[in-house]
C-alpha cells in the first residue's frame, strides 16, 4: 500500500509513519504540506489512499479535494481538527470516503484507512442480503432498491450491510462501530449519524421523517423490516 500524507503539521505525519512502521512495515508513505504538492504527487505517484488536512498553508483542503475529484477516484480520508458537522457533510458530499477528527487514535486511523481502500469487488465477502426491495451484493457494494442503482461509499456500504444483516432489531452505535470500524471510539457515534443522514437522502423519499433506517435515541440504528 502507498498512502499520500497532505498534511502540514509535521506532527502528525511522524504519528502516522510511526504506526505504519509497527502494523504496516511493507506500507509506502510519502508526504506533503501543500495542496498544491499533493494534487501533483497523486498524478506522479499513484498512491493507494490519501490522508487530507484541511488547513494547508497554500490552498484550502476542500479545494485540493474538489480538484482531485475532477480526475480520479482515489480513496481520501479527511483528517482535520474541524469538527462542525457542517463541514464533514461537506467533505463526504465533494467526495471524501471518510471523515477523521483530530485528535485520533493511531489504531482507529489505520482501521478506517484500511476501510476506504477496500475496492468496488472486494467489499465483504458474502451471499447478496435482501430486505424487502433492498438487495445488496457485499461482493460489488451494489446497493438496489427495487429497480434502482443506489451508490453507495465503502462507509455506506458496510453500514448497511451490517443493518440489512440485523433487519428489524436495534443496532447500537458501539456494535455498528466496530461492524464498520473494526473497533469503537469516543466520536464514532458522531461519524456515524452524519452516514446515516446521507443514506437517508439516498433511500428515504422523506429523510426528515424515515420510514426505513430508524433512530432509537440514545441507542442506535433499526432498519425497519419489510411489511
């Protein structure tokens, strides 16, 4: 794997290479603290994944974001200090696969690197999951919903596999945590809501009243059985 570091605070870079070293030794890591840099590394280098601050020191994270969206697909992952929810639904709606807010635990890190670089094909592997006019291929991601394509992120994918999975009984934020994660941490109820808000836009015909993937507060997620 060869990930790309946009990041201007050497810190953090130092974090990342150190935990690679220990659990990804053969992990390539290449670095930057301008956007600028980064966008050219990416079309020189072809890494794996990207890791995104969004405060650089010569042209806005958002910005690298939505240019290297105009030509390539690679997995980014946000990593910022800027928490408001404002801002990670608008990292994950200009393209970015996941959302991390510092600070981070190194082993959280490695574990949504480790998910948004899972490729379309190798999602989970498993039989096709439907729940009334939902059909989900874990072996694709394909997400359909009668006749409909639904897109879905690796995030999103793994989400709803997981509630599809355990239709009509209540998920908690913990167990969805680890399903998606691979482990739970102290803002994975946070990240998860803004996911399940997007799924939402996607499959619900009202996302302000669902029908579909319901909310039992204080507890977790319930995608409702097909009547």
């Amino acid at each position: 794997m060869r990930i790309l570091i946009i990041e201007d605070d050497q810190s953090i870079v130092e974090a990342i290479s150190l935990a690679l070293q220990i659990i990804w030794p053969d992990a390539g890591l290449l670095s930057t603290h301008l956007g600028e840099k980064g966008i050219e590394l990416l079309q020189s280098e072809n890494p794996d994944v990207i890791i995104l601050d969004l405060g650089l020191p010569d042209i806005s994270g958002f910005e690298v974001l939505k240019r290297i969206r105009l030509f390539s697909e690679v997995p980014i992952l946000i990593l910022t200090v800027r928490s408001d929810e404002a801002d990670i639904v608008k990292g994950l709606e200009w393209g970015a696969d996941d959302y991390v807010i510092k600070p981070f635990r190194q082993m959280e890190l490695l574990s949504r690197i480790k998910l948004v670089t899972r490729r379309r094909g190798a999602f989970i592997e498993g039989t096709p999951l439907v729940c009334g006019q939902l059909q989900l291929d874990p072996s694709s991601g394909q997400l359909f919903y009668g006749e409909r394509e639904i897109n879905l992120t690796p995030t999103e994918g793994s989400i709803m596999h997981h509630l599809m999975k355990n239709a009509g009984r209540v998920v908690t934020h913990s167990g969805l945590a680890e399903a998606v994660y691979g482990v739970d941490y102290p803002d994975a109820a946070d990240s998860l809501r803004v996911h399940i808000r997007r799924l939402r836009t996607k499959l619900e015909s009202d996302p302000g009243d669902p029908k579909m993937i319901l909310t039992r507060a204080g507890v977790g997620y319930l995608l409702a059985k097909p009547e």
